[in-house]
C-alpha cells in the first residue's frame, strides 16, 4: 500500500515554500525587503540580513507550511476556474468583504504574537512591495489570484520583522553580566 506523505522536515517544508512562492512569482528578497524597511523604523541600525534569515527561517514553520501550500492553492485552483458558485466571484476579485484571507495572515503573523498581528495589520493596510503588485495584478488583470497569496506574503514579511526584534531585543539582553544562561535563539 502506498501512502501519501503528510510529515516533513523542517528542511523540507522550507524548500516546498520558496518554491511555491517562486512559482507565483515571489522572491524571498522581496518579503525580506518588507521585513526591512519595517523593522529598520525602529532600529535604524538593523541589516537586511537578518529580515532575510528571518524569512527563511519563518518559512520552515509546519504551521506557516500548511497556510501557504493551502492559500496558494486555493488561488491556483481560483485561476482555473475551478470552484463553483458564488465563491469562484468572490475569490477571483478579491471580494473586500471576505476576510478568511486575512485569517490566514493574522493567524501566520500571530505566530510572533500580538506584535506580528499588528505588524500584519501596518502591512496588509498599506501595502508595500511585493504585496501590493500582487494584491493589484490579482485584482485587475482577470488571469491571476492572490486573493490568498498577497496576505501571506504580508504576513510572512511581518513575522520576520517581529523575529528581527525579539531576537534584537534578546541579543540586547543577554550582555547584562548577571545572565548565566545562554539558550539556544528561537
């Protein structure tokens, strides 16, 4: 009997993500670049680097897996036309009343905690890079969908400039003399 496969490694998961990011036409530097100038707001001194460790990082998540595979996806499946009913409208313009997408990025973000929800939020409501050519070729070129996608990518980007911080800010922690420990960075 041959099984579908369900687990992945960490390694795995990371690989499948850029390329699925890769096959709709997202680059890592480009959500690093969001990551960026985010973070760089309050902390003028951080470097792209590290929002691009960040993403990466972000990326070999089992949770950040299963919403990317499932978003995109779904925004394929869109492009062929392949849902029946309202939901094909719906999804294939955007509708600005459907909020599961947003679920997505909150969700993905929220993995940083509340400060990557609203990081989520800065992102999703302005729209820089990346996010915003998806959002706008999605919507007006009749052929593609990043209903899903465009919220995703936001997320991640806001994921990794919450990570930026929390690890700044544990770097900033650990020189105080009294810190015996060193565990591992998350």
């Amino acid at each position: 009997m041959n099984r579908a496969k369900n687990l992945y490694s960490r390694d795995e998961m990371y690989l499948m993500n850029v390329q699925k990011l890769e096959e709709r036409g997202v680059k890592l530097s480009q959500i690093a670049e969001i990551a960026f100038r985010q973070q760089s707001k309050w902390k003028p001194d951080i470097g792209y680097q590290e929002c691009l460790e960040s993403v990466e990082k972000i990326l070999s998540l089992r949770d950040v897996f299963h919403l990317l595979q499932l978003g995109a996806e779904i925004d394929r499946l869109t492009e062929e036309k392949a849902f029946r009913g309202p939901i094909q409208s719906i999804l294939s313009t955007d509708f600005g009343l459907f909020g599961i997408d947003e679920l997505f990025g909150l969700e993905l973000a929220g993995l940083y905690g509340t400060i990557g929800r609203t990081n989520f939020g800065d992102i999703d409501v302005n729209k820089p890079g990346v996010v915003s050519v998806l959002n706008d070729v999605g919507k007006h070129d009749g052929k593609s969908c990043h209903t899903f996608l465009d919220d995703i990518v936001g997320a991640i980007a806001a994921a990794a400039s919450t990570r930026v911080a929390q690890v700044e800010n544990e770097l900033e922690a650990r020189k105080d003399p009294s810190i015996v420990e060193q565990p591992k960075l998350f």
